[in-house]
C-alpha cells in the first residue's frame, strides 16, 4: 500500500476517512454501523501506520497548500490511529454490554460512532495543518466533537462534566486564540504576507526577524489556552471529571491522545518563540507548568477513590513529565519524551480497558468496593497489575527508559532541581499507584458476582502490556529513527 | 498587510467604546433576555466596526467580515439563545455570587488595568484607534469576569460570547481580522459551540431541575 498511494494521497484520505465514515454509521442499521466502524477504523490504522513509515523514511508530506506532515506529526497521527482503533474496537463490546444491561437506548452505539470519528477526524486534522488558525479552528472542533461523547450517559454527573469540560476547556482555547493572534501580528510584521504569517514553518524559519516581546507575550497566552487543554495544572479542573464521566473508550481516547495533541500545538508555538527569543524563556515555562502538574497529581493520587479519577490524574502527572522534559530539551530529554507520549498512550489505554471491564462488572467506580479482582476477573486483574507497574515506571517499561533519560537529561543540563522533585512525584505516585490497585485486584471478592471473562480480552489487554513492557527493553530500530526524528523535527538545540 | 496608521478614526473610537458600555450592562443586567438583546447590540457594533475597516481599507475580504459577523453573532445565536431560554423557562439572574456593585467596581478595575497594560503593549502603529486595543482586553476581561460571576447557565454563554467578542474586536483592529478561512472556521465553531452548550443548559435544566450550575457540585477531587 505504500507504494501504490502516493504520499499526499496517503495524507488527504486519513483526513476524509473519519468525516465519511461518521454520517455512514449514523444512518446505516445498527449492525452495519458496527460493521462500518470496525472496516473504518482499520483502514485509518492502516492509512496512518503507512503515512508514518512513509515520512519517516522520505522525510515531510504535504498536501494542498496547507496540509503539512513531519516526524512529529507524524508519530502522533500514528498514535491516534493506533490507541483510535484499540478504544474503537473495545467500544463495541462496551456499548453492547450498556445497550443489553439497558444503560443505554439500542440507537446510542451509532450516535457514539458518529461523534467518535469526528472527534478522531478533528484529532488528526488538528496534527497536519500547517496553518496555526486553522490548528485551532480544529482545536476547538475536538472540544466540540467530544463533548456529546463526555456526557453520552445522561446522568447528573455526566451532564456536569460534559458542562465542564466545554466551558472551561472553550474559555482556555479563547485565550489561546489571542495567542494565536499576537503571533499573527508579530508574523506579518516581520514577513509581511498574509499566507505566511500563520504559518508554523515560515514563522519558525523566520522566528529572528520575529519582535521578541511579542513572542513572549503569544506564548504565555498559549501556554496557559492550549495547556487548559492539555491537562496542566492549575487549568486542569475538567480533565479528572471528563476523563471518570466518560465511557471508557472515550476516556482512553482522551487521556492517550487528546491531551498530546494539545501539547503538541504548543510545541509548535515553543519551537517559534525558542528561534526569537532564546531557549530560556519558553523552556523554564514549560517546566515550570510541568513539574506544578506532576505536583498537584501527587495527593489526588494517594487520597483517591474513583479508580477512573485514579488514572485520570495519573494522566495529569504524565503530561506534567512530558511537558517538563521537552522545557529540559536537548536530544536525550526530547527522544524521551516522545518515547514517553507512545508509553503512556498505550498503558493508559490498556488501563482505562481493565478498569472499565472492572467497573462494570462491579457496577461501580469506588475503590474501597472492589476487592479481589483477580477471582472475578482474572485477565483484567492481570493487566491492571501489570499495567500499573509499566505505567508507573517499573523496569522493563518503555516509562522506565524514557524516564530514566528525562531524570539523566535534567541532571546532566543543570536542572538537577527539577530532576530532584520529578523524581519525588514518580516516587511517590509508584507507591500510591501499587497501593490502590493491589487492594483492588486481591482479597475477598463479594460473593454472588459472576466470575471469568472473554478470552478475546486476553489480545486486547496482553497486547499493548506486551508491547509497553518490550519497548523497554529494545525499541526497534524503525520507531527508534521516527522518534529522533520528531526530537529533531522541534527545531530545537 | 497592516494598514499605514493614519489618523485616530472616530467612528471607531466611538464603536469601541459603545461595546465597552454593553459589556459593562451585561455584567449587571439580571434579566438574561435583556442580556440576550445586550449580545445582539454587540454583535451589530462589531459590524460596524468592520464596516469602518472595510471603508478605510477597500479590502473585499473585510466586506465577508461584516456578513459572517451579522449572521453568525447578530441572528444565529440569539436565536439559540432566545429557544433555549423560553425551552428551560428562566427569566432572572437571582442569585449573584457578587452584589451588583461590587460587580461594576471590579469591572472598571478591569478597564483601568488593560488602558494601562496594551499602553505598554509593543504593538507600534497598528491600530487607528486609541481606545479599539484597550476596550478589546477589558472586554475579554469582563466576559471572563460574567462567567466566574454567574450562575446560569445561559449566562455563562453570554459571558464566553462576550470574551469572544473582545477577542475579534482585537483581531479587527491588529489586523483587520483573521484570513478569512480561519475567521469562517472560528464562527463555524462559535455556532456549534453555543447550540451544544444549549443542549447541555437545556439537560442541566432537565436532570437536576434547574439551571443553576452552582447545583453541580458532585465532582470533586
């Protein structure tokens, strides 16, 4: 397939793939949609695995005019499709098992599917723009797309996340769009033209002739507007809501790629501002919002007792680790930080899969009232363990490798400070991590639940265990160049 | 291309500070169909805010301005607006989590300190106003300011309206607005944005029987 499509080719039918298959799911019957959506989300696997390899072997795509893929972009595409395809196909059991324990109305899978490629639509187009005001025209469009999704089970506090989650996350993105603005402004300043004045590539390339104050002022707008979005604390008050509200594919969704794809449009934006006005600046912001996020995970983790909240803030600490490394920079820190973004968008799925089968066996969310998981549940149970342990960084895990070299990176570039409470967070939140999850996985499991599950979840579940756990030990060669390759893609020194 | 500053353009000034007023009876009306009228009044100076650009520059793009500005903010969101208010059958702001005048007291703080900060913003020469920039940030400020404040839902809305407003009014006076794809994109989701909002205000107002959001309160921690 890769050498029969050219590669804009590859890149237009990822983009309208999703935005076709929505209206099909929703009118065709039930059982087609199912069948739709399943057939959609394998060839979107399949499309954004080929778009990957090919730039990352033949370096950047573009496409008419303002379509534009580098490594980066492209490592992200590749994990919207992946984690897009593992949620979608979990989906399917998931709704079926609400629509029979009638949680939810026999026509709810195919308004799910509508929203669910949409979203995935508006994720992907949000990584290959090259405009920054479409970026966020797209940006918002996510937002949109996914909040029907956060409040899919009408309850009360599914309708109060869904309000949430719009309101502050739409009131974030206003201030990213003045962002946006002083950036265009400062862009047609310096280059005059319209056309290249939003443009991420010629602003970067341009990034001298830039006013400096201006790029400093842009980017504490985008940093605190887009980092609403991606989780940083202290704008992160809907994530934990949106992320336990949800059903549980979209929650993996969310925290595996949505919050990535938010970072990613303010990396866009800091490898701009580090071209005008020197490294320090937007770096120390960045680690500064990170190592705040990592923070503030620290007592929602150990007091907790939602185990979706559970994972939700864990979230929050990973995307605080992220953002912190790339503030470190220097290609250590940035190969792990992309390494880190593919392990936890794998283990946090793989979680948010074992807790929701968990959850709706138990039929409820609160730890203190799951016990002994692993006679009930014994695949999942397995993959909540073991999930937790990659998750939280023990060896091997692909978490291990790249937090290893965000803690050696720290030390070696004189930020041994934020290397020290960094690795406090980790620290603590590991043994917060374990001490949840092993009381909810032994003991005694209240009598009368039925026991055993699908073997199907045994691929499902073992696969991306396996795949976090051996990453750790070797990432091979091809994914090793692609993540170098989206370190280098920020432009950064 | 920016426009050569030339001379401080009346009209505009007069505009920006009109929008600054209804943005300050926005933040004390109570009654929220008064507000609704309050968001169309804006909506319109805006256009005429455009129109001004339109006619100092002879851009044809900024004449798509005006348009979008009218339907989108002028008629499509009132009417969402105004179906969602008579579907959950709320008249008043009762509540307030400020007295009124503490309100507007805040609010003027709010006015005083963007006169001071975009004075001191580096943007040399862009703007034939003297007052378009300042309004533009103490607007945003003050939809913020209505979203903290509030309780309903709907006035929630208005006040994310309001930020939104401050936010194009700082683009038309930069520079002259946004390309038009990015400006047709924004409207596009300002429109979608505000109909799921409806929904969610209208299901808020069905399961917990009021609209009120301080009622939601069950997620925490």
């Amino acid at each position: 397939m890769t050498t029969v499509i050219p590669p804009d080719g590859l890149l237009l039918a990822l983009l309208i793939l999703p935005l076709l298959t929505a209206p099909i799911v929703w009118r065709v019957s039930p059982r087609w949609a199912e069948r739709v959506h399943v057939l959609s989300l394998t060839l979107l696997l399949m499309l954004g695995s080929a778009l990957a390899a090919r730039v990352s072997t033949d370096g950047p795509v573009s496409a008419i005019g303002f379509l534009y893929v580098d490594a980066l972009s492209a490592l992200l595409v590749g994990l919207v499709c992946l984690v897009g395809w593992g949620a979608g196909l979990y989906a399917v059991g998931y709704l079926r098992c609400d629509v029979s324990e009638n949680r939810l109305g026999p026509e709810a899978p195919r308004y799910f599917a509508l929203w669910y490629h949409l979203f995935l639509g508006t994720m992907l187009t949000v990584l290959v723009v090259e405009n920054l005001g479409l970026m966020w025209v797209a940006m918002e469009a996510t937002t949109l797309a996914s909040a029907l999704l956060v409040g899919f089970y009408r309850t009360e506090q599914a309708v109060e996340a869904a309000w949430k989650y719009l309101i502050i996350c739409t009131v974030g993105l206003t201030l990213a769009l003045f962002g946006v603005l002083i950036m265009y402004y400062a862009g047609i300043q310096a280059l005059g033209s319209e056309e290249a004045a939003l443009s991420w590539r010629a602003l970067t390339a341009a990034a001298q002739r830039l006013d400096p104050n201006l790029l400093k002022l842009a980017f504490v707008f985008i940093v605190v507007g887009y980092g609403t979005k991606a989780g940083l604390a202290p704008l992160h008050t809907w994530l934990p809501d949106a992320h336990s509200q949800a059903p549980t594919p979209v929650s993996a969704v969310l925290s595996g790629v949505l919050l990535p794809c938010a970072l990613y449009t303010i990396l866009r934006f800091h490898a701009i501002t580090v071209g005008g006005v020197g490294a320090p600046f937007s770096s120390h912001v960045l680690i500064a919002f990170g190592l705040f996020s990592a923070a503030v995970a620290v007592p929602f983790i150990l007091l907790q007792r939602d185990v979706k909240r559970l994972l939700a803030y864990s979230s929050i600490e990973h995307i605080g680790v992220v953002t912190a490394a790339i503030g470190i920079g220097g290609e250590t820190a940035l190969f792990a930080a992309a390494l880190h973004l593919v392990g936890h968008a794998l283990s946090k799925a793989l979680l948010f899969f074992a807790a929701g089968n968990i959850v709706g066996r138990y039929g409820t969310r609160t730890l203190r009232r799951i016990r002994g998981a692993t006679s009930v549940l014994p695949i999942s149970s397995v993959a909540i363990f073991g999930g937790v342990l990659v998750l939280a960084g023990a060896p091997p895990s692909a978490l291990f490798t790249s937090e290893l070299g965000i803690l050696g990176a720290a030390f070696q570039r004189g930020y041994a400070f934020v290397g020290v409470l960094l690795l406090s967070c980790l620290a603590i939140i590991f043994v917060g991590l374990l001490f949840h999850v092993s009381r909810l996985v032994f003991g005694q499991a209240p009598a009368g639940l039925p026991r055993g599950e699908h073997p199907g979840q045994l691929v499902l579940l073992g696969m991306p265990l396996l795949a976090v756990a051996l990453l750790g030990i070797i990432v091979p060669p091809p994914l090793a160049s692609m993540l170098r390759q989206a370190a280098r893609a920020l432009g950064l020194p | 291309m920016i426009h050569a500053p030339g001379s401080p353009s009346v009209p505009m000034d007069v505009l920006s500070i009109m929008l600054l007023a209804t943005s300050l009876l926005l933040v004390a009306v109570r009654r929220l169909d008064l507000g609704i009228w309050l968001l169309v009044s804006q909506a319109l100076i805006l256009a005429g805010i455009a129109v001004d650009i339109a006619l100092i520059t002879g851009a044809g793009h900024a004449w798509l301005a005006v348009g979008l500005t009218v339907a989108v903010k002028a008629v499509a969101l009132p009417t969402v607006l105004f179906r969602v208010l008579r579907s959950v059958r709320v008249r008043r702001e009762v509540e307030l989590v400020l007295p009124t005048k503490a309100a507007l007291l805040l609010a003027v703080g709010a006015i005083v300190l963007s006169y001071h900060a975009t004075g001191q913003l580096p943007f040399p020469g862009a703007v034939a106003s003297r007052h378009a920039l300042p309004v533009a940030v103490a607007v945003m400020l003050l939809g913020l300011g209505i979203m903290i404040g509030r309780r309903k839902a709907l006035s929630q809305v208005a006040g994310l309206i309001v930020m939104e407003n401050g936010v194009y009014l700082a683009a038309l006076v930069t520079t002259m607005g946004l390309p038009l794809a990015v400006e047709l994109g924004i409207a596009f989701d300002l429109l979608i944005g505000v109909l799921l909002l409806g929904i969610f205000a209208y299901r808020i107002n069905e399961t917990f029987d009021t609209i009120n959001t301080d009622r939601l309160r069950t997620l925490r921690g």
